[in-house]
C-alpha cells in the first residue's frame, strides 16, 4: 500500500505541472531583444537521466558480485532542433508579427500600412515622397544544438553495509549552438536605389551623403550594417555559431537510504560558468551555457521497485529527480525599448544637444539625416540576475534482463531574468523625421507619434530640447530581458547493460519533445541522443 501512495504521489506531480504550464497566464513576450534558451546536456536533462539510473549504479563487476563500481563514466551525443519558427519570429518582432512592412513614406493613405521606417534603418532613397522605398521583411528563428555529453561519478564512501554512500559527480557537455534569424525580404520598390553622393546644406553648399549617414539599398544589408555595434540581424552563418563548454556542473551527492525495493540521494553542488558572454551585437546570439553566470545547484533523487516478476527478471520501477539551480548576476549587454514602443531601440537619435544643434547648422537635407543609430545608444551595460530555475524529471523504468526502457516527463520553470541598468546617457533624445535638430519624444519605429492625449503633435524645437530627453524610468528594460518559462519534454529511450564482465557497460538511444503552451520563449524542438558508458 505504501508504494501504490508514492507512485501516486510521483504520478499526480507530473500532472500538476502539465496543468501548471498549460494554464499559467500568456506574456507580452514581443518584441525582445534579447533569447535565453535552456541549454542541453545539464544534470537534470532526460538525455542525461536516461540509462543512468540504479541498475547502472549497482553493476557488478566480473571478479565479485558483491562489490558496487567506484567509477562511473558516460558520454552522451546528442542533438536538438527548433521546429515553430513563428512563435521565435513573434519573440523578437515588434507587435508580434511575423511579417513587417517596411516604407520610407510615412504617408499611409499613400503606401497603406506599415511597421517600420526605413530610414531609422538607413534605407533611404533620392526621393521618398513621390518614389519610396517599400519592402516587405520576414523571420522564421531557428536554434540547433548538437554536442557531447560527459558525465562521471566517484564513489567517496560507502558505510559497512553498503546502504549509504558519498559519491562526486561532475558533468561537461561540449556543445555547438547554431541560431539562424533566416531573414527573408522582398521588396516592392527600390526607390531607385539608396541615396548616395552630395547633398545640400542650409548655406548652398554640398556635403557627401557618407559623411552624415550610412545608405543601402535594402533591409537586409541595413540590418548588417558596420554602423551599428549591437543589435544586428546576420545571415552570415559563421557569426551565428558557437562552440564551446556549456558550463561545469560539480555536485557532492549523498545516498541516504539503499534498501530495495528503494533509493534517496541528495546532492548539492556548484555550476562553473565556461560558455561565452551576451555582449549585444546580434540579436539571437548563440550562447553556450548559461551567459557566464556562476551558480549553486541542488536536489535529490527517489526511486522505488513498484512491480517485479517473482521467477523473471523482469522489473518497473518508478524515478523522481528535483532540481534546483540558482544563477547569480552577471554583467552583459543587452539592447532595450522606451516604454510601449517595440523596436524604439532602432530610432534614430541626437546623442546630445550638441549634435541636435550640429544638425541644425548644418542645415539642407544634411541636417535632416544627422544623428546617431538609436541601437547603439539603447544597448548599454546591465546587471542581469538570471535567478532560480527549478526541473522535475519523473519516469517508469522497465527492465527486462539486460534491456531496460524509460518513458518520462520532465517539467522545467524559469523565473523572468532581472535587468538593471548600470548607465545610460543624460542627454539623449528621439531625432524627428524632420531632423534638423528638432526632436519627438513620442516617436515610434513606424515614424508615427504616439502620444493618445495629443499634447505634442509637433517637432520640439531645438531651444525645448530638454522636453525631449529620454529619462532612465522611460526605459523597458524587461524587452532586454527572458521572460519567466514553463515548458514540459516528453522523452523515450531504450537501452542495454552488459555486466558481469572485467568493466560493466552499458548503451543507450532516446528522443524527446519539448513544448509550451503559453510562452514563446520556451522554443519546441525535438531531441535526440545516444549514450554509453563504464563501470569500473
């Protein structure tokens, strides 16, 4: 009767958190700059779990069946695909639309509906109001991962009887992290191609177009533009790839208590950060790791014999693993909105009330283009606390001689990342499409204003600069940030364990899915690996 409540009780945890994911409320999660995905290979993830469980821990070795393995090693080669490339486009897109049109017209009775202006972009042509420049872009977000899984326990201790125990585990996935934006564009009308050589200033004279702002001729090489340090979208695959160690996970794991027909370990460890750092320059950067965060990590394993045949070797056990992690702040930089306006981090801007009234001295359609890219000013240097993450693997492990198959579920939550700004400049304000020094503090990506209240329905001119400037508690800093996560894996595999022999082996093959109902953040993606491993 017992073991029918335990069961019970790692049954209804399970469901509670398919119910929990499934009906936690939706978040604007649009318009983000910035994706933390959870990295594979960590010490909690099926692929790890799977096929490494208690009959591997109490091989026996061919000289005596009494005596349990001191080390174990595993590696495990796996590999995993994103598959809904919309709700990844809705993630980053402003509005959470897939496709945006883009105009350098802010005329919408003339070019119909839009997102963007293009010449916040730099997509500028000789004559935008008779002949603009229309286009319309798309994203379709992809993230693989493929890697090798190292994992290795010691054994430190082991009392008399062999019912408790102290062992060292440590893991070490090497993984490639590969993000694609698979930026598709089709433009409508070119313009005439983008705006190029001398142009007027107020006193008669000509300036070279270079000299003020960076043209091009389309979305897609505006959006790679040398001009811009951060905040890029690259179609260059080399730039999106990344290798490397995705962080060292050490725990010291106790067994408690080591009678059949069941099993409890705890274990509390460090995680060491070996990936690479957020530094802003690409939207969707692949990160390996956990964006160089130290952490602690802790949790603990059950296990229970619910059926096993009297005269076969025949067996079900159930398995539970929590675990826990806290990452600790690290700083980064990260690309941010002004309040209630996607991609605001795009506008165009006067760094200071010199440069405004550089812009209008300088006069002519030169002064009109002076500024400075709005990204490369809305991406500054942040604290970010990634904070706790918590993960429940449950699963049935059906053993049968040397076979064994495990069908589980693991459910994964993730706090919302905590962004603090370490600075940002005093002086800055939103460039007006005019330009020539005048300013708009309710600009938006689409050139329009956004002001409801129709306060301001006009430039600011350049002697009311100071109405324009953008204060630190206009800033959205949760566009920088990974909103909080639910998401659940469902997995499979099937494995075989050869003992009694000089060293103990074992082999293992799986797949998973992942999914959530109610976050785009939380990506599907398929998973698959195989594994194998040594007693000895």
């Amino acid at each position: 009767m017992k073991r029918f409540y335990i069961v019970l009780l790692v049954c209804s945890t399970a469901i509670s958190h398919i119910i929990t994911a499934r009906n936690s409320d939706d978040t604007e999660d649009t318009g983000r700059s910035y994706l933390g995905i959870r990295p594979e290979g960590q010490i909690a993830d099926p692929k790890i779990l799977s096929g490494w469980r208690y009959s591997q821990l109490h091989a026996k070795h061919k000289e005596s069946d009494e005596c349990d393995p001191s080390h174990m090693f595993q590696a495990v080669v796996f590999g995993s695909s994103t598959t809904d490339g919309a709700s990844l486009a809705r993630y980053f897109s402003p509005f959470g639309v897939r496709r945006m049109r883009v105009s350098e017209n802010t005329n919408t009775a003339q070019v119909g509906d839009f997102e963007l202006l293009s010449s916040f972009f730099g997509v500028i042509t000789a004559n935008a109001i008779t002949n603009p420049y229309l286009s319309v872009i798309s994203l379709c977000p992809s993230h693989t991962e493929v890697g090798l899984g190292l994992g290795y326990r010691y054994a430190l201790w082991n009392n008399a009887e062999n019912t408790q125990q102290l062992c060292f585990y440590v893991t070490a996935p090497i993984v490639n992290v590969h993000n694609k934006m698979h930026f598709r564009e089709t433009v409508l009308n070119d313009g005439g191609g983008r705006l190029r050589g001398p142009i007027s200033t107020g006193g008669g004279s000509t300036i070279d177009t270079s000299q003020v702002v960076a043209t091009f001729d389309t979305m897609r090489e505006a959006f790679d533009q040398s001009t811009w340090n951060f905040g890029k979208i690259t179609c260059d695959h080399h730039k999106m790839s990344k290798t490397g160690i995705a962080d060292i996970t050490a725990v010291l794991e106790y067994r408690w208590v080591e009678h059949e027909p069941c099993h409890i370990e705890s274990y509390l460890g460090v995680l060491i950060p070996t990936g690479n750092k957020v530094d802003g320059k690409y939207m969707f950067q692949p990160i390996v790791g956990h964006g160089q965060s130290w952490g602690i990590v802790w949790g603990g394993n059950f296990g229970l014999t619910i059926w096993h045949h009297e005269h076969e070797d025949f067996s079900i056990r159930a398995e539970l693993t929590n675990n826990s992690m806290y990452l600790f702040t690290k700083a980064q930089m990260r690309s941010f909105d002004v309040n209630g306006r996607p991609w605001s981090r795009y506008i165009d801007v006067y760094l200071n009330y010199a440069q405004a009234q550089q812009a209008a001295n300088l006069g002519g359609s030169a002064g009109i283009y002076l500024s400075t890219p709005g990204i490369n000013v809305f991406t500054q240097p942040v604290d970010v606390t990634p904070g706790l993450s918590h993960t429940v693997n449950s699963a049935f492990v059906f053993d049968f001689g040397c076979w064994n198959a495990e069908l589980g579920y693991n459910f994964y939550a993730r706090a919302a990342e905590l962004v603090t700004l370490c600075r940002f400049p005093n002086d800055v304000a939103f460039v007006d499409i005019k330009g020539l020094g005048q300013t708009q503090p309710f600009q938006t990506i689409a050139g329009s204003i956004d002001d409801d209240s129709l306060v301001v329905s006009s430039p600011i001119p350049l002697t009311m600069y100071d109405r324009s400037i953008i204060a630190v508690d206009d800033l959205d800093l949760s566009s920088a940030a990974t909103p909080a996560i639910l998401s659940n894996i469902i997995y499979g595999s099937l494995g075989v364990q050869c003992e009694k022999r000089g060293y103990p082996v074992f082999g293992n093959v799986g797949v998973s899915y992942e999914f959530s109902d109610r976050t785009k953040a939380a990506p599907q993606r398929w998973g698959l690996w195989i594994k194998g491993g040594i007693s000895f």
